[in-house]
C-alpha cells in the first residue's frame, strides 16, 4: 500500500469536511427559513463527524491525534479544495455551493466503497448512506427556487456561474494520482469528474439555469497543494480559538 498516496486522499477529503463543516455551522441561526437552519446546521454536524473518522484513519497510519490535525495547522498545510473556503454569503451561494460539493461528494464515496485500502472501503460505505440526505436537500431546492420567480432563478444563476470555476478546483489531480488508480485506492479525479457533470447537468435542466460551457471555464486549483484564498487562515483561526487555549484539556 503506497502511504504517502493515501495520506494525501485522505487529508483532502477530510479537510474538504471539515472546514465545508464549518462554513455550514455559520448558518445556524441565520437560516432564511427554521427548517433550512436545522438542515444547515444537522449537515454540518455530519461533515465534522465524517472527518473526524477520517482523521482517525490518518492517525492509525502515523499521523497526529485528530485534535490536533485539525486544530493545530496554518492554512498552507491544509488540502481543502478553494470552493469549501469561500464565506456563505447569501444563501442562494451557499445552496449552489451545496449542490455541486455534495453531488461530488456522494459519488466520491460510492467510488471509494470499491477501494482496496479496506478501512477507507468500510467507511465509505458508511458514509455514502448519510449522503443520501445532504443531496436530495441539495437537489429538491435547485428545482424549487431554479423554477420559482425571476428574482430566485437570477440570484441562482449569478452564483452558479460564480461557484463553477471554483466547483471545478474539487477535481485538481493528486501528484499521487496514478499510484492511487493503480493500487485501487481510489479511481481518480477525472473520473469522478465525468460522472459528476452529468448528475449537475441532469439536475440544472429540471430548472430555467444555465449551466457554463464547461470548456471555457478555467478551475480555480491550488487548494489541494497548501494554496488557499485569503479566506481560510482567519476561518481556522476562529475554529481553533478554544482549543488553543489549552490543547491539554479533557472535557
């Protein structure tokens, strides 16, 4: 089992998890509606947890306590993809930006269910089953408010248009990539890639959005290597603020 290859997927999911984790918690109590408070609020308690369990994986091959792992890191360390970073802004960026992480993110475990690294395979299979809810949320107000008055379809389009470059970023190839597809570990980003597009295509035509022409949009990439906007540092600063003080103590 190449080990450096599989620290690296398991790094950027769970940094994908937890910091989109996070950015969801900032919605509760501010949800347009007291059900999309609840629904915010209960999918960022599964994101947390989901990475945690990753973490944990991290940590039984020789990595730091999960604490610490999240908590501990400047934001150059972390393997988040951009899209995750990006503040909420109004909630018709936040509902985009959960359609398209999310719809990868489902496939990106039924993929890995098949993965040869069985701990991650048993995870996966565990995890795949939460999802289910996170996309059919995600899926049921893009049709809803994608079909509702020109006032909900223009703010939809706008952040969709703005989201997707980033959304692409989701895909940015491990420099471990072929040792992971050849090991089994994972099959890879570009065919996650091309079974994503489809689902978001399948989706957007049920609404009056548009989607961009895949071909001229440029992905927003670097996350994955330590390069993040100037949005994540002050993000981990305020995730880290209680834990710092005393990283020592039990509750």
């Amino acid at each position: 089992m190449n080990t450096p290859a599989l620290k690296e997927l398991l790094y950027k999911i769970a940094d994908d998890q937890l910091i989109y984790g996070h950015r969801n918690s900032e919605w509760t109590g501010f949800g347009p509606l007291l059900e999309e408070d609840i629904a915010f609020s209960s999918m960022a308690q599964d994101k947390v947890g989901q990475s945690y369990a990753l973490y944990q994986i991290l940590n039984q091959l020789g990595e730091q306590e999960p604490d610490t792992v999240a908590f501990m890191r400047n934001a150059n360390q972390f393997h988040n993809c951009v899209l995750v970073e990006l503040p909420n802004g109004e909630y018709d960026f936040s509902l985009i930006r959960h359609f398209l992480y999310d719809t990868a993110l489902a496939i990106r475990f039924t993929m890995l269910v098949n993965s040869s690294y069985q701990p991650l395979a048993e995870l996966a299979g565990k995890i795949k089953g939460e999802l289910r809810y996170h996309t059919l949320h995600a899926n049921t107000w893009i049709k809803k408010l994608g079909t509702a008055t020109e006032e909900s379809i223009n703010r939809l389009q706008r952040s969709l248009d703005m989201a997707m470059p980033y959304a692409l970023g989701m895909f940015e190839p491990s420099p471990f990539e072929r040792e992971l597809i050849n090991e089994g570990i994972f099959e890879g980003e570009e065919k996650l890639k091309l079974q994503w597009m489809p689902k978001v295509e399948e989706v957007i035509a049920g609404t009056n959005l548009q989607l961009p022409d895949w071909k001229i949009i440029k992905p927003v990439m670097g996350g994955r290597s330590g390069q993040h906007s100037e949005h994540l540092q002050p993000l981990l600063d305020e995730m880290s603020e209680v834990f710092k003080i005393d990283p020592s103590a039990e509750w």
